[in-house]
C-alpha cells in the first residue's frame, strides 16, 4: 500500500494529488536534490545511498547517456563524451567559451544560433542538453522516492549569474520535463537552510568553498526578502586544489624524480582526497604509495601548513565583497558556510578568525543549498499554511521609456527583485504642451530604438504650462508573476492614463540573450549615441526657448542684438544638424552667452509686471 | 481498541516532531474522498479537538475524532521503504478494500 507523509494541520492531500516539490542543487562538480516529508527537509540518496551526484554526463553512441559515478570514471578512458563541469558553459556564447576554451577537452561545433554545441559520440549536444541530462536522473531519483510525479522544483543558481545563465538553466530544466517554480540564488538557499529569513532585517555571509570554485556573498535580508549586495569568488579555487597540492607534496617524498604517468597523478590525487577528508576528524593518517612500498604521515598540522596559502587566497574576495557592500564586521549577523571543502577544520579556523565570529555549521556544507531550495519549493508548491517566505523573482531586462531624443530612461534595472515599483517625474518639454507620449521600451540599450518596444500610451489633459513646468509622474509596477503596469498622473491636475503589459512577452529565450549580448558588445557606441543625442535634445530646448524670447520680447533687444542672437541660433542649427556633440555643447554655449543680457532684461520685466500696481509693503514678510 | 504505533513509527514521528519545534503529536484520520470511498489522515497536531480520543502508544499521543475511529479502531501504524520510497503506512484490520494504489480504501 502507498507510504504517506505526516502533514501539516489541516494539509492532508486528496489522494493522487500530493504537491511533490524539490529543492536542486545543480552544482559544477556535484548536484543534489532535496524535499520536505514530515516537515523535515533532507537531502534524496540514489539506490546505492549517495546523496551527491557528480554533475558530469557520458554519451554513448548507442544507448542513453550516463550520468554520476559511473561517467567519472569513465573520464580518463573517453574524455572527449564525457562532459564535466558543464555548468561553466551555461548561457554563455561561443566567444566566451573560445576564452576558456583551452582548459576544456571537448570538440566545439558553432552552430548557426551562437549557441556552443559539444561533439559527443551520442551528437551533438548543448551545456542546456546536457544540463537536462543531470536534472532527469535527479527528477528520477526523486520521483521513486516520493512515489509520485513532482510538481515543480525550486533549482539554484550562483547569484552572479546573468539572465542568459538563468534562462539556460530554467530551459535545462524544462527539457527534462520539470517545471521550475524558481531559480534562487546559493547563498539565498543557504540561509534558508538555516532558517535566517525568519530573523529580523540584518546581513549575512554565505562562504561556499566546493570542489573547483569559490563564491562569497553578502545578503541583506528586508521584510523577509534577500537581497544580494555584493558577491565575489575565484572560479578556479576549490577542494580539487588541496587535493594537487597534496599530491605534490606525496611526490616530493617519492624516490626519484620520474615525472608521474597520468594514471599515476589520478590515483595520488584519490589519495590525497582521502587524507584530506580523513583529517577533518583525525590528528594524523598515514599514506600508502601504490606500487612504490613508500608510506608518509600526514599530520593535520602540516596539511594546514600546505592548504594555508589556498585558504588565505579566499579571504581577498572576502575583504572585497565586504567593502563592495560598504559594511564593516560588526554589522555581519551570521556566517554560513557551504561547500565540502568547508568541513576542514581548518577553513572554519580561517573564516572564524577573519568575520570574528564562528561559522554556522550544523547542517552538511555539501547539501545545505539544496535543503535550502527544498524549503521554499515546499512553500512554493502550497504545503505551508502560510507562505512564509516572500517570493524572490528578478526582471530579465531592464525596463524604462522613452525621453525626448529617442533616449531610454530605465525606471528598473535588470534583475530587481519582483514584485517592485518605481516612479519618477518628468516634465514636459514644449510650453503649453497638453499630451504625453509614453513609449515603454525593455533593454539594456541607450537608444529607445535598439530596445523592445512594450506598449506605448499617451495622456492627455496636461494644463498648458511653459515648458518645464507640467509635472507628470510615471509608476511602473511589476507584480510576482512579471505583470507589469504603467501609469502616468499629472501632478497639478490628477489626471491619469495606465497601460498594463506583459514584459517578457514575445520574447524568446534567445531573443533575451541576444539583447544582452547586443548591450554589451554595442555599449560603446551606445554611449556615444546617447551623449549625441543629449546633446541634440539641449539644442532643441533652448532654440525653442530663444525663439519664444524672441517672439514675445522683441522691444528688450538693444540694437544690433537680435542679430547677434540670430547668428548664434543659425550656427546651433547647423552644428545640431551635424553628429558631433562637441561642436553642438560648444554652439550651445555660444548661445546661451550671447542671449545672457537679453535673457536677464526679461526676468527683470517679467518682475516688473508681477509687481506692477502693488505697494512694497504687500512683500514684507 | 487502541491505535498503536510500531517501534520504527514512533522513532520516526518523535524526530519529525522534533525537527518541526511544535506540535502536541499526530492526527490519524479517515475522511471520505479517493477513488475507494476513504482516505488516511496522517497530520501534526498544533491543537486538539475537545471530542478527540487520545491515545498513547511508543510515548507519541495519537488524536482521533470519535467518527474515524469508527473505521480505524485497532490499526496499527508501521513505518517502512519501499525501493527509495519510504513513509508511514496503516495496517488496519477494517480494511476490506483498498484502490490499486493504497490511498484509499473501503471498509
């Protein structure tokens, strides 16, 4: 008969429609899968009770891909269908993967999308597809487990990483048929594990030393929402190279000077993983040389001794996250450390000494991010009886309008959490200007034009002011599910006009990576474009400002000034019809000069006539 | 008849309840839906109901309402895996039928 879970008050589930949910950790070089039964979150084991899958993936010609242990050793004999670390891959170009290209075995095909494709004796496969491949043996694994199809996972994700990351991720995910409630952040999963978004608003420390990278964040927890405030980390830091610097240390004490054989370099590397490990709780062990009949001791002083310089190259990006942030030590609430490497005494030593504080430790640093995601899948999935965790959702592309000039002016910026509101004034740019045209526009791009164009609405009914003087302020509104209002609201009036939109609508995944691409690879000529256009748009103002002048005030020009104005207008006209904004900056100039005395009579008229007829003692205070 | 619990069931809900903080200990229920006509209750008790029967097994406090008693009288709950799968199960001796996945049943 069928195995049930203890639920919480009031919860039970109608029978076949249990909400199974996961928390996954999909790692570089190990993933995990994690869920909540009876109210407890714990990390899934496969048959043969491993909780840590390696993330590495062989293909076959002929029959389907095998993913874990079984792929690893399998490494050295068939490097090149056996992927690892496909997680540095994700959402990247092929650009990118060219630059760190030449630690990587595989065989690169560029296809016509930009998308790296690696050959494999199975196919052609993408870091997405091969992604999936990891995420399928979890959700199989889980599915046993839990006696039922999942409804949705929560998976992790480096909080550096970029949308095109996210993207690659969620689309991994969706090829293995699992439907992704949301990407949160490692260090955020961490400190759900611990359970320190229940606590009130303060910072924390997320320390993650694995296998072949480290990562440090700072979080600020507000009304219950994390916030990342700074990240930083080496990508190339990890257990893995302890793991080298013991080898060195085993082939120093070898006889000879023989340069070891790959075969040989594995298996020292194998042993020095075991003494290292072995270490965490004993003071000494004592190492075998296959083959060679030599044994060495390690003691744990001398392993700190070796792994010191590792340990102490982590603590640069902790200084530098840190003074990123802008806060000092006693402002840091708790330190949580995730990461294997993290068990060594040693590091926890280290990361005490350097916070002033000791570490929360007691969950496993190898499964506390994925207990984490398991946590909130479990809120997400409706198993609570309150949501107690508010959701945490970013916007993929920036979202803004369009000025006058064609320029964008962001109201939010790319990955601000959701839900979020901004609101801003702007003013109107004509005298007696009645109507606005919004232009909502999403991007990363200086130009309107070069951005994606959402919805456009106008409002009408802006009392006639001079220019700069209609005040209307324009609110975006994001919702959690990335539903996005625009309304615009003249402030002497009241009036209001609103747009509702869906941002990321019509976008597809690739579109989204292109336009990030596109940001980055065009942001110099952007920012030309966008100083131009700045520059185009001031010529305009005042050009129309002096002829209203001039129109109006005629008899305060001395002789001879008009012409003077005239001809300054004239070499504006020209210099703005031209695209260099210094020649335009510098006609400016000239300009405004030459109208400075005519501009000066008028205010003085313009006084005159406000007080004309009343007595002086009406202006005391 | 008393609910009872196995010595592996109560090790088991003793440390859930003590990984969730709260809780006085567990509901066993039968409510009426599934494809059989009756589904379990199994839930944490924050709070019991005044007609609940209490009873005690394994040092774990067992809540019952009056009418689920009626179809659970004498069960005994048992702890196991199956595969990777692993939870609670109800062995009760009223059961005449159950669905083809066990979820619920007929008495």
């Amino acid at each position: 008969m069928a195995l049930l879970q203890i639920s919480e008050p009031g919860r039970s589930d109608v029978p076949h429609e249990r909400r199974l949910a996961a928390g996954i950790d999909l790692g570089t070089t190990n993933s995990l899968i994690a869920t909540v039964r009876s109210g407890i979150a714990e990390t899934l084991p496969d048959a043969a009770g491993n909780h840590l899958l390696p993330s590495v993936v062989r293909y076959f010609p002929d029959r389907p891909p095998v993913v874990g242990i079984e792929a690893i050793e399998a490494a050295v004999v068939d490097p090149l269908n056996t992927i690892a670390s496909v997680k540095r891959l994700m959402g990247r170009g092929i650009a990118d993967i060219q630059r760190i290209g030449n630690r990587l075995p595989y065989e690169f095909d560029e296809g016509d999308t930009g998308v790296p494709r690696i050959r494999t004796s199975g196919g052609v496969r993408t870091p997405v597809e091969v992604s999936a491949d990891i995420l399928r043996v979890l959700k199989d694994r889980a599915e046993a487990a839990l006696g039922g199809l999942l409804t949705g996972v929560v998976i992790t994700v480096p909080a550096y990483f970029d949308d095109a990351q996210r993207q690659a991720t969620k689309d991994a995910a969706r090829l293995a048929g699992l439907k992704v409630f949301r990407l949160l952040n490692e260090p955020t999963a961490a400190a759900v594990a611990y359970g320190l978004d229940r606590k009130t608003e303060s910072v924390f420390v997320v320390y993650d030393l694995g296998g072949g990278t480290f990562d440090v964040s700072v979080l600020r927890l507000t009304q219950g929402v994390f916030e990342v405030m700074a990240t930083a980390g080496d990508s190339a830091l990890g257990g893995d190279d302890m793991d080298a610097t013991i080898a060195r240390w085993l082939l120093e004490g070898r006889a000879g000077s023989v340069d070891p054989g790959p075969g040989e370099v594995r298996g020292l590397l194998r042993v020095a993983r075991q003494a290292r490990e072995r270490l965490t709780l004993e003071e000494a062990v004592e190492i075998r040389l296959e083959g060679t009949g030599v044994t060495r001791t390690l003691t744990r002083h001398e392993l700190n001794t070796l792994i010191d310089p590792l340990i102490e190259r982590t603590l640069g990006p902790c200084r530098r996250v840190l003074r990123d942030a802008g806060l000092v030590l006693p402002q840091i609430a708790e330190v949580v450390v995730v990461g294997g490497a993290t068990r060594m005494p040693r590091v926890r030593e280290k990361v005490a000494e350097f916070f002033g504080r000791p570490p929360l430790t007691d969950i496993d640093p190898d499964r506390v991010v994925a207990i984490g995601a398991a946590l909130q899948a479990d809120v997400l999935a409706g198993n609570k009886p309150d949501a107690e965790m508010l959701l945490l959702d970013v916007i993929p592309l920036s979202l803004g309008i369009e000025m006058m000039g064609g320029l964008v002016e962001r109201l939010i910026p790319r990955n601000s959490t959701i839900p979020v509101a901004k609101a801003q004034e702007f003013t109107t740019f004509k005298d007696g200007q009645v109507a606005m045209a919004i232009h909502v526009v999403q991007g990363e791009r200086e130009l309107a034009s070069d951005c994606r164009s959402l919805a456009r609405f106008e409002l009408r009914g802006i009392p006639p002011l001079p220019a700069g003087a209609g005040r209307v302020r324009v609110t975006f509104q994001v919702d959690a599910d990335g539903l996005l209002s625009v309304s615009a609201r003249e402030l002497t009036t009241g009036i209001e006009s609103q747009v509702v939109v869906k941002p990321s609508y019509g976008l597809t995944d690739d579109e989204i990576e292109r336009m990030l691409r596109e940001s980055l690879e065009f942001a110099h000529e952007d920012v030309a474009a966008r100083t131009l256009r700045e520059q185009q748009v001031a010529a305009d103002r005042l050009l129309q400002a002096v002829a209203a002048a001039l129109v109006a005030d005629l008899d305060l020009l001395v002789p001879g000034e008009r012409e003077t104005i005239e001809h300054a207008m004239g070499a504006l006209t020209q210099a703005r019809a031209q695209t260099d904004p210094e020649a335009i900056r510098k006609a400016i100039a000239v300009l405004d000069r030459v109208t400075q005395g005519f501009a000066a009579r008028r205010m003085d008229a313009g006084v005159r006539r406000a007080v004309a007829g009343r007595h002086v003692e009406e202006f005391e205070p | 008849m008393p609910i009872t619990l196995t010595e592996v069931a109560a090790e088991r809900v003793q440390r859930f309840l003590k990984g969730r903080g709260k809780g006085e200990g567990l509901r066993l229920g039968v409510r009426s839906t599934g494809c059989s006509g009756k589904a379990y209750v199994l839930e944490f008790v924050d709070q019991a109901n005044p007609e609940d029967l209490v009873f005690e097994s394994q040092g774990v406090r067992v809540f019952v309402d009056p009418k689920s008693l009626v179809y659970l009288d004498g069960t005994e709950l048992d702890y196991g895996k199956e595969g990777l799968n692993e939870g609670f199960r109800f062995n009760n001796p009223n059961v005449k039928g159950q669905c083809g996945c066990g979820e619920s049943f007929s008495v």
